[in-house]
C-alpha cells in the first residue's frame, strides 16, 4: 500500500478525520511501521518503461522464486551484463511479510490457486475432490508464501542425482552452494563450518534458545518414542526430531525476495518487470535457438530479446507449461493442441510431490484464546516492535524425520509436521475454508475445536512412488494447466504412510509427555469412514484418502540427466536439451524429490546453475 509511505498523504488522511491527536499520533506509526516492513521503496522498481525503450537484455530470467531470484542476483553481480528478470505478481504484501499468518496467503492474491485433477482415492474431503496447490505469485515466488522452513534434504538425495548420471550434483559438490547462499545465526565451530557459513544473503535461524512449551512437548514426545534429538537436520545428520532452521530475521520473513532483490534493488545492470507473465519463446528464425520471450503485460504483447540465455525459474507448474506453450514437449501431446513442435522432451512428466495426513489430538482450552481483542493485540505488537507471537511461526517449527522400515538407516521415508490449532482458530484464520474443504468437514472440524487445542501430527511422505504429470489444457497461456498429482497411484506409498501412523503418529498421543498434558487422540466422524473399524487398516486407508493434503513440494517436471536418458529435459548443466541458449533453473529439474522441505535444495539449485552460467560464459570471454 504505497500511500502509507507518503508522509504529506498520511497527514493529510489523518487531518480529514479530524481524529484527536493521540489516536493521531498512534495511526501515524503504525503506517510507518507497514511502510518500513513492505513499502515500495524496498523493492526493484517495475521497469516496464525502460523494457519497451530497449527490449535487448544479455540474460532474461523468467520467474523470482526460490530459485530465480538468486540466478538474476548472481548473473547481474558480473556488471557487463544486463539481466531482465520477469514476475507474473507484484511486490511482496504485509501477509507474506508476518511469519505467522503464512497460511493466509493460500487462496489469495499472491497464490496461483492451482488444484489438482480430482481423483478417486486421494483429496476426497475437498470441496471439488482436488487438493490446493499454492503458488507464489509475488516476487520471492514460494518463498514468500511457504512455512518458511529451511530443510536441505538427505546427503543421499544428491548423491542419487550424481549416480544416476548427473556430474557435479553430488553432496559433496553441492554443499558449498548451500553454504555460498547462507547466513548462519549461530557462532561457528570446527564441526558446524563443514555445513553452515556466514556473510550470506539467506538469513538461516538455528537458535534453540526461545522453544515455545508446546515444541519442548513435541521433541520430549518424539525422542520417548526412540527418536534421537537432532539440533540441525542440516548438518551431519538428518534423523530425528528438531526444532527446524527457518528463514526469520528480526521478526520478518527472509524470503529469497528480501534476502536477494532488496540489497540489489538499484543495481544498474539488473531490472525487473512485474505483472508480466512470459507466454511464449522466441526462437532465431529457422532454427532451434532461443532468442527472447513474449511477455503479457496489462494486455499488451512485448518481445524481449536474449543476447545470451533465456533461463525459467518459474516453478514446477509454471516451467513446463511456458515450455509446451513454446513447442518444447511431448510431441503428441502439443500436435494435438496445434503447437509446433521445436523440440519432442518429456517436459510436465515425472511430477512429484509430498503429500501428508494428519493425525488429530485434542486439549480442552478456553476459547477467548483466539478472541478479536488478542488478535488485533497480536498485530499491532508485531507491526510495532517486530515481536510476539506473529514474529516467528513457533509452534510450528519442530519436525522429525524417520524410516519406518528400518530404524538404524540415514535416510528417512517419512517426515512429520506438528501444527497446533488454539480454540476457535476460524477466529483467526479459517485455514481449511480457504483450502475449500466440505463443509462437512469444516463442521465436524470446528466441533473439536472450538473448546479445544488441536495438536495435529502431519505424516508427509518423502519419496513417492507415485508419479504424476502436467498437460496443457489449452494454448491459452492464462488457463491453468492440467495437473495430475496421482496420489497413491501406487499401493506402497499408502502402506508406508499407514506404517508410519502406526509406529508415530497414533503412537505420540500414547507416550507419557502428551498424555500427561492431558491431549488425546480423536477422529473426525466423516461419512465416508464411518462403516470401518479405527483400529482397522481399512479405515487409515479411508481417513488418508479423504484428508490428502498437499506440502505445497512439486517438483520434477523437467528432469535433469544425462545425454541418454531419454527420459530427461535438462542435462547436467540444466541446458534443454535438442534446443541452444535456454536452461531450466527451479525445483523442476530435481530427478527424484528430496527427502525433506524443497525451498533450500532450489535456492541451491539457483546459486550452483548460475555459477554455471558464469563459468561457461566468462570463460568464452576469456578465450576470445
């Protein structure tokens, strides 16, 4: 809201209320304090104006994501080159802003709102059968919307990419790009540097020291359980249960947006185009080689020209549909549509994601908890000292990672959020109507909890078997494309969340701390289940297929691989492969998902691909 930045107009608004000068006084300082957290000034300009004069850019980067944020960052660090990156949203709002009230960004002008194609056996208590697929659409993408954690995955994920081809991708070779983008909270030790740095954009809080009651309940759950306590789930080893490093500084959000575009934000060489969406490639006439984009923006058509490279960013949804759109995939699939087709890929297929199921506890609380009065409390504390509740997203942040075939393995198969719910939480956020759940659901949700605490255990399957895809549904660049998530296509990935239920998610409520409390465990009475046993496995079954949520991780949809697996997009250096000047830099590329939160492993991913991009095009300048 730019008007809260101008001083004369605040006055000016306060003047005309003829308000008394106290409440004057505190209406003043609270704009203030909104401009100083998400005032324009603090962003790239939108430099629409200076595109349409000279459209010609050595590098152009569509998408300011997890990833496309650091590319455009790091490849304007080389002032010789002018680099356009390209956001189909605008700046980031105070909601993305608060680290507590993530969850009110779903369904809102900063999300995608993308779902899934309804299935049979997954996401059936949704409104139209289809799970919500939150999208950034803001710069900062994801980053600016997500649970702002910051989880690398398992060593074993990187070394798999490696083995299966993919020279450089190993965990050895991608730890130092971890450590380029970070900026550590806690002091450095001999064992702590070999995985953790400091100087950084990326702010990462490790602190311990300010657990809420509720998280010290969980990790003393956990480890009753048999799970080892695991201060960083980044560092030598994953297994266990923590609290989570998460990206918050001082009470505020460090999204990719924050962390990499605000300190460059008037940095010559480097421009950003805002409410633009790339609808197509360009291509150098008669040939395979791209040579620009068109962008949409506020209707009208502009051809921007690549010197260079073109390089998307967009995300997994968004990344294999501007390639389709530009005749790159399935050829069959785009001949149907009427597209020419410039390069036959498997673009959109592969697509992973983590889906998860809750396991509900229930404590008797009073319901003033979430009343107007604290809430309103809650907002003007944090606008006005960056403390309090809405400062951090505690307590939410502790998670465990467990393999429940084996409890001796490094990696895990299953990872669990804990979220608790306060009395009345449609007080504060109705969450699950704005996923659009039933009102089904909805009613017999708000029954346990409007004189409860829900503790609700979230199981979140890491390594899918299961394998969806995208499709277009049109060439209209606008219409959303066709995703199928197929969750639980394959029986084992069901099986593997049920045994999980069975050795932790049920079992928590058990132990001696949660008991203690005075939680237990309760099912929501959905028709659906209704004529299964609960202790049987028919009805896990039942109560996963209804309650499937999606972690908000899709991933994989441009495989990266080697020259003969045919079943790649990108090769090691995420290059598209049978097409010249165009990679793919976003969690599209992953081969597999990793085992855990994907925004880390894609600001990974956009630090090691720019460094590429770097190395291959100095290294032609110094030649010549």
């Amino acid at each position: 809201m730019t008007w809260a930045c101008d001083p004369a107009l605040t006055t000016t608004i306060v003047n005309s209320y003829q308000l008394l000068p106290a409440v004057a006084q505190t209406l003043q300082t609270i704009m203030a304090a909104h401009c100083a957290l998400v005032g324009d000034h603090l962003w790239p300009d939108d430099a629409v104006k200076i595109v349409i004069d000279d459209p010609n850019y050595d590098f152009i980067v569509v998408g300011s994501g997890s990833a496309g944020s650091v590319v455009a960052n790091r490849l304007s660090e080389v002032l010789d080159w002018k680099v356009l990156l390209i956001e189909s949203g605008g700046n980031p709002t105070l909601s993305t802003e608060i680290p507590q009230v993530f969850f009110s960004n779903i369904d809102s002008s900063t999300d995608w709102g993308y779902r899934n194609v309804p299935q049979e056996n997954a996401c059936r208590s949704y409104n139209t059968k289809n799970c919500a697929w939150p999208r950034g659409k803001v710069l900062g993408g994801c980053s600016s919307i997500n649970g702002i954690f910051y989880v690398r995955g398992n060593k074993l994920d990187y070394d798999e990419w490696a083995a299966a081809g993919n020279k450089g991708w190993s965990y050895e070779e991608v730890l130092p790009y971890f450590k380029k983008s970070e900026n550590y909270s806690e002091i450095l030790t001999d064992t702590t540097q070999i995985y953790h740095s400091k100087g950084g954009y990326l702010y990462v809080d490790q602190s311990q020291e300010d657990l809420h009651d509720f998280e010290k309940m969980i990790i003393q759950a956990g480890v009753e359980l048999g799970l080892k306590l695991e201060v960083d789930i980044n560092g030598a080893n994953q297994m266990g249960i923590s609290k989570s490093a998460t990206n918050v500084y001082n009470g505020v959000r460090q999204s990719t947006a924050r962390a990499f575009l605000s300190p460059i934000k008037d940095r010559k060489n480097f421009h950003v185009l805002k409410h633009a969406l790339a609808t197509k490639l360009l291509f150098k006439p008669g040939t395979n080689i791209v040579s620009g984009v068109v962008v949409n923006k506020d209707g009208q058509e502009i051809r921007i020209n690549a010197r260079k490279e073109v390089i998307i960013s967009a995300g997994a949804i968004n990344t294999p549909q501007l390639l389709m759109l530009s005749g790159i995939g399935p050829k069959k699939h785009l001949e149907e549509l009427g597209i020419d087709v410039k390069a036959d890929l498997p673009v959109g297929e592969n697509l992973q994601d983590h889906p998860f199921v809750p396991i509900y506890h229930k404590l008797p609380a009073d319901k003033s908890m979430t009343s107007f009065g604290n809430v309103v409390g809650m907002f003007v504390q944090f606008l006005l000292e960056r403390k309090g509740l809405l400062a951090s997203t505690s307590p939410f942040r502790v998670i465990s990672f467990m393999n429940t075939t084996d409890r001796q393995a490094t990696s895990p198969d299953m990872q669990y959020h804990y979220i608790f719910f306060p009395p009345n939480t449609v007080n504060f956020l109705d969450l699950y109507s704005k996923h659009k759940m039933s009102d089904e659901f909805q009613k017999k949700f708000q029954e346990i909890n409007e004189e409860n605490i829900i503790l609700s255990a979230f199981a979140v399957l890491l390594r899918p078997k299961s394998k969806g895809k995208i499709l277009l549904k049109s060439t209209d660049p606008f219409e959303h494309p066709l995703i199928y998530a197929n969750y639980f296509h394959e029986p084992e990935d069901l099986e593997t969340i049920m045994r999980s239920f069975k050795q932790h998610g049920l079992k928590i409520g058990e132990t001696k701390t949660i008991k203690g409390v005075g939680f237990e465990q309760v099912w929501l009475d959905l028709d659906a289940c209704r004529k299964y046993d609960k202790n049987s496995d028919e009805f896990l079954k039942c109560w996963s297929s209804e309650l499937t949520t999606s972690l908000y991780h899709p991933t994989s949809t441009a495989k990266m691989g080697p020259d003969n697996d045919e079943t790649a997009v990108v090769n090691s250096e995420l290059k598209v492969r049978k097409v010249k000047n165009l990679r793919v830099i976003d969690a599209s590329i992953m081969p597999n998902i990793v085992r855990g939160n994907t925004h880390a492993p894609t600001v990974m991913i956009g630090e090691k691909g720019a460094d590429m991009i770097k190395q291959s095009w100095l290294q032609r300048h110094t030649e010549l």
